[in-house]
C-alpha cells in the first residue's frame, strides 16, 4: 500500500446489538460489532466500519495484527497520522 497511512489500536466485542464506537478503553478505540466473532464475520464488519467513518474503500483497511484476537491493530490506507489524531480526540 503506497500513500498515507496510519496505524489505530482498537478493542472490538462482538454479538452486540448494534455497530458503535464506544470510546476509548485501555488506550485502545473500543468498537461494538453486531456480526459474531465466527468465521471472520467480525473482522469483516470491523473493516466495513472503520471504512465508513474514515470514508475510505474498504480494500483500504487491513487488520495487521490480532485477527483472532479481541484486541487489534488496523492499518489504514489513505489516512494521515493527522487525520487519525483528529478522529480519536473526539473520544479521550
């Protein structure tokens, strides 16, 4: 992936009733995920997420470390550090 892009630590819990950003938990951005943590579907909804809040292609969000793990790290194509920054001071 050439261009920007920026590295976000996030905390998912899946099965929830709804998709939402929680806030900030551990230093971590917690996300509530409505898909299963079964067959990926989880990561799956995790990318579409971040997708739409950051308004970048889905192709453009990679999970990098922690695929099976509640705790991730997601790169983000496309988005500067800056950008990334902006975004995650709504939460602190």
């Amino acid at each position: 992936m050439a261009g920007p892009y920026a590295a976000i630590n996030v905390l998912i819990q899946p099965r929830s009733s709804r998709d939402e950003i929680v806030g900030m938990h551990d230093g971590r951005l917690k996300i509530k995920i409505s898909a299963p943590p079964v067959d990926g579907k989880a990561n799956e909804r995790l990318t579409e997420v971040l997708a739409r809040v950051f308004h970048i292609p889905k192709s453009s969000v990679e999970i990098i470390r922690g695929r099976s793990s509640k705790l991730k790290t997601v790169r983000l194509a496309g988005v500067d550090t800056k950008t990334r920054e902006e975004f995650l001071s709504k939460f602190r």
